[in-house]
C-alpha cells in the first residue's frame, strides 16, 4: 500500500458502499447464516441483500444473489431455512424456504408484506406474521417499487383497513389458514413450534396500536387470546424461554416502533403477571435466552453499548462494555446466542471502524470481527477525530454527546449540530453517523456537534420521558448548551453555527430556526411542521398522545404552541428543507408547510423532495444528492470561501 492510499479521506461512496452483516441465526449444528445489507439501492430497486453463510474458520459463502432484498433468515429444526424475500415485487416481501445450497421455494403468497416468520418443531409449518400497508411496518414507512410507470387506480382507504396478521402455512399442503385473533393486531409473535405462541397485540388496526400493546397467549387453533400482561409504557423484543414457561419482554418509553429501550420484564405464561428482578436495568435493547433461567442482555451504555448475563433469581454479570456499537440494526442494541450464551454474535461497529460480523471470546471477553465485507473502505481511510462531551443543562441535568472534528486540526471550526431523530434514539459509536452523514461533514473542516438531550436513549427511565409533554423545550435548551459548550472551549466559531436533523431532528431544526438567530444555515430532513396536520396524516398519530397530549384541536393548546410553522415570522436562518415524496411517518405535506412559511418571510430556502423515497432516500442517487446539498447549503453561509465548490461533491 502507498503512503498516499494510507492517508486517503472518506468519500460519499465509500460510506454508500458499506454493506452490513446482519439478521444473525445460528443453526442446529452451530452453522451461522446471515443477511448482507447494502446502504444504498439503485433506481427502482429495493434496498438490496442477500444471504450469506459464516465458514468454521473465517470467510463466507452467498447462499442467494440478486438485486432484490433477501432477509430475516431463520433455522428449521431439519436444517433447512425460511427467510423474506421480495424476489417476485420490490418491497413487498413474502416467505420462502431452502435447503442449504439450494433454491428458493415460495412458501405462501400474500396481497400485503409478511415481516416475520417462525418454523414448527416438525418443520411442516411456517407461523406468519403480514402487515397491511399503513400499518406502521418496519420499512420506515416506504411503500412497495411496483415498476417504473406511477399506478393509475386510485389509491382507496377507509378506517380499519390496516391490520397485522398471524398466518399458518403447511408446507406440503400449501394450505395457509389465519389464525391470529381477530380484532386485534399483531406486533411481534414468538413460538416454541409446538401450543406455546406469545405475542404483543393491540385492538383494532392502525399504526397506533404499537403505542398500546399488550402481551398474549395465543391459541391457534380457537384464535383466541388471553391477556398476560399490561404495561404502563411500549413493549418490545418478545423472546419465549425454551421451556415455554416464562416470556421475556422489554419495556420501556419509545417514540418509534423498532427503537425501545428499557428494563426486561419477565411474565409468567400460564399465571400472567410480570416482574423485574434487575432494578437499575434501564436501557437495555434486545434478550435472548441462554437457557431457563438466564438470558443475555445487551444495552446501551452512554454513547457506548454493553452486554452481560441476568439469572431469574435477579443476579447479573456485566460481561463487556466498551466505546463501541454492538447490534446489527443500530435503532437499537442486540446480540445472538446459542449453546447456553458460550456462542454470542453480533454485528460490531465503532467510529472509523466498519460494520463486521463478530463473536464474543469470552476468555478475553472481547469480540473477535469474523468478516471483512468492508476492508477496503476503511483500509488506509483516515477518519474525523472524535471525542465524548458532557455539560450541564440549564436544570443542572448532565447531556452527553458526542463530536467530531477534522483530523488533527485545532479549532475554532464552523459549527454543524445534528439533532438524532426518535426522540427516543441516540447517537453512539456508529461507524458513520447518518442524518446526515457527520463524517463527511467533518472530513470537510466542520466540527459536528451530536447532542443526546433528554428524551434521548441511553440513560434511564426518567431520562428517556423527560421529553413528554415539552418537546422542543428543555430539550431543546440541552442542544443549545451544548453549543454553548463548544465555544467556550474554542471547538465552535459562534458566528459560523448550523444545525440539522432528520424525523424528529428534523422538528428540532424547525423549532430551532423559529426560536433564535443564532444560526447561520440550517438543513431540516423529514420534518414536522405543524403537529395539528402531522397527528391528522401521519401513520403515528399515538406518537402524539404520548409526547403532547391528545387535545389536537383545541386551537389555543400545545398542538399549535409547539408547532414551527405558526413561529416562522421570527425566522432569520436560511433553511433547505429535503424530503421523501412516499414518506408515511412524516408526510411531505409538513416540508411542504414549513417551506411555504419560510419562504413568506423573504428568508432564503428551498425545498428538495425525492420522488419514490419514504423516510429516509435509499437511492444511491438521491442519497447522495443530499449529502452534496447539506454540505453545499452549509458552505455557501459558513464558508463561502468554499461554497464554488463541495469538497465531496465528486
């Protein structure tokens, strides 16, 4: 290698060619599958990955190819596998099954998406769960790639009409019966193949049941079910013990369907009833049981992340805890084990080190990276320096944070604050930040501030729910002495201050540009400009409820109080507005909204909506057009000496 390739800056594709091992299942024999996932996609096609098999001393083998997604890959007891796909309609994806080495059988088809699959213990059967469109699914909120021509039916809806759906598929028969219980919805469904089923269920249909779910037993064959436990805040990550006597489940306050964190409950099957046996637990992300009496658990830890054991009897061991990302999805943190936790997987990530499959060695107790999927991205590449940041709120409560700065450069720097979406996400040691990407942002001579302001995952309870029913007030106060912070230690020039955000970073933005002048440039992605219209076409109107109350049309109450676009007379900062024409979550009506009262006040700004994109824009080529944008947007007020011309905008 030369020593001009070992000291090579990130580009915009090396950080859209990352691809992510993921979905880890570990087989009967040990044997470890997994699905590859790509960050990008090209035009007209879903975000691609395949499946891929772990070799005994390194390397892997793709078990399945194509430009389509191949995903959720699960074990059979007989070796076979199941796993989604959306090979026959992108974005729409249904059941197959494969032997090893094999093709891909279609197991069952159905007019809407299955998003979970589980095997009977004979292997004769698959358990389904499907998810109607508007359902609040787990593809943020994107809708199916039908082909390069717009439909020309009218799309019709009418209340009820998004329903999640428990499914039983004879694989020899070809026979699929629903036997979910009717009238009510199904979130998450764990199975010992055999009577014992769990689920997490809510009355009705709708994206907002997830707010309001409950844990049931379920009986198949009558489709009924009997209510075990009812929480007080959001349920998620059910995971049945192997003896089928007790459920495990994590509550905890979440504003997203897929990015709880809290404390494990453990709920008696037959009786009902919960208890938590480990105080102080609170952050966790993801359980997996070892054996009938222990499970391991893996959590956040700061802007850091943590695993260890927890026994039934309340003890626990804390078995690794580092600056580092361990999880294969980062809403959240979550390991894979098997042989009674001696065998733990998980997908491992830090800053300036790529996304790896890798396996705890619990005689060192670290973790051994297994793959190298993304060798070449990182090899020689020199990263952004980043360091962690506490300071004390204005309440006296302490936010952590996290910044970046060009490497080995001193400052003051021109300023970028990028708010996490969520509330109830946080930034951690991810390899490259998203929302939008504070690498490259930093590569190019800005220090990026990544606040965690109350609301934010990581902390505990109180932490997480400090948020309800102030969003966009201390919150918003934490954020901004962060700032603060920066420029007493001579990080930020506070004449050169941006701020942007996506979902509800994207809200914080908007808020941020209505309540003061202290910021030169800002870029607000996915936004929330009126809560009033947000809580009327949203797919998370309970989000609502939960964060501001459900007095939506009182005209002189919060809904208005805290909504951007009914303070944008008092804006001064020049705002890009980017948005996803299909996004479900935030609907492009609230850019649209935030963009006209903008621009009613004479203050520069533009609005860039990308056709085909949900909440977040997978295509490569619209992913990367943001990129250039946020960062040409912020040149042209922060540094117009560099504004002619982006430094990654090749």
């Amino acid at each position: 290698m030369t020593s001009e390739a070992k000291t090579r800056r990130p580009t915009i594709d090396d950080l859209l060619d990352v691809r992510t091992p993921a979905d880890v299942a570990i087989g009967p024999d040990g044997t470890v599958v997994f699905a590859l996932h790509a960050t990008v996609s090209e035009r007209g096609v879903s975000l691609p990955s395949d499946l891929w098999l772990l070799g005994a001393v390194g390397g892997s083998t793709r078990l399945t190819d194509g430009d389509w997604s191949d995903r959720s890959p699960v074990w059979a007891p007989d070796g076979r596998l199941g796993f989604l796909s959306d090979r026959l309609l992108r974005g729409h994806h249904l059941p197959y099954t494969m032997a090893v080495g094999g093709e891909p059988q279609l197991a069952a088809t159905f007019r809407v998406a299955a998003e979970q699959l589980l095997w009977s213990a004979d292997a004769s059967r698959l358990l389904v769960l499907v998810a109607d469109p508007w359902s609040y699914g787990s593809d943020w909120s994107a809708v199916a790639v039908t082909g390069s021509e717009p439909d020309p039916d009218p799309i019709v809806r009418r209340p009820g009409d998004a329903w999640r759906r428990l499914f039983l598929v004879d694989l020899a028969s070809g026979e699929v019966d629903e036997v979910g219980p009717p009238g009510r919805s199904v979130w998450e469904v764990a199975w010992d193949g055999h009577a014992n089923v769990v689920a997490l269920t809510s009355e009705g249909s709708g994206g907002s049941g997830w707010y309001r779910c409950t844990l049931a037993r379920l009986d198949l064959g009558s489709r009924s079910a009997v209510t075990l436990y009812e929480p007080t805040w959001q349920l998620e990550g059910l995971a049945l013990a192997p003896d089928g006597r007790h459920a495990a489940i994590v509550e905890g306050y979440s504003s997203d369907h897929g990015m709880l964190s809290g404390s494990v409950k453990i709920v008696d099957v037959g009786a009902g009833g919960a208890v938590d046996p480990w105080a102080g637990l609170e952050t966790v992300g993801l359980v997996e049981w070892c054996d009938p009496s222990t499970l391991w658990y893996t959590r956040y830890d700061g802007t850091g992340t943590a695993c260890g054991r927890v026994m039934l009897d309340g003890s626990r061991e804390q078995l690794w805890a580092g600056a580092q990302f361990i999880g294969g999805d980062i809403t959240k943190p979550a390991c894979v084990v098997a042989d009674g936790g001696e065998v733990v997987y998980t997908t491992h990530q830090a800053h300036g080190i790529a996304p790896e499959l890798a396996r705890f060695d619990h005689a060192t107790r670290g973790w051994q990276r297994l793959t190298s999927f993304n060798e070449a991205i990182v090899d020689g590449t020199v990263f952004p320096d980043v360091r962690s940041l506490s300071w004390i709120a204005t309440d006296g409560l302490r936010i952590d944070g996290l910044v970046l700065t060009p490497r080995g450069a001193t400052g003051p720097f021109p300023l970028l604050t990028l708010v996490h979406g969520g509330p109830s996400w946080c930034w951690n040691a991810y390899f490259s930040d998203p929302e939008p990407n504070a690498t490259l942002l930093a590569d190019a001579g800005y220090a990026v501030l990544l606040p965690n302001p109350r609301g934010s995952n990581g902390r505990d309870h109180v932490f997480a729910r400090a948020v309800i029913d102030d969003p966009g007030g201390k919150d918003f106060a934490d954020v901004m002495a962060g700032i603060d912070l920066c420029v007493e230690r001579g990080i930020a020039d506070p004449d050169r201050l941006g701020i942007s955000g996506l979902s509800y970073g994207g809200y914080m933005t908007a808020w941020a540009v209505t309540q003061t002048d202290r910021f030169a440039a800002a870029v607000a992605n996915s936004v929330i400009a009126d809560w009033v219209s947000f809580h009327l076409t949203a797919d998370i109107a309970a989000f609502d409820d939960f964060i501001i109350g459900d007095a939506w049309a009182d005209p002189s109450g919060p809904y208005v109080r805290w909504s951007p676009v009914y303070h944008a007379a008092a804006c001064t900062t020049p705002t890009l507005i980017i948005q996803g024409a299909m996004d479900r979550c935030t609907p492009v009506g609230q850019a649209e909204e935030l963009f006209a009262a903008i621009a009613r006040t004479g203050v520069d700004t533009e609005l860039v909506v990308y056709p085909r994109e949900g909440h977040v824009p997978f295509e490569r080529a619209h992913a990367r057009d943001a990129i250039v944008r946020t960062q040409a947007w912020f040149d042209r007020y922060l540094k117009p000496e560099a504004s002619e011309g982006s430094d990654h905008a090749d």
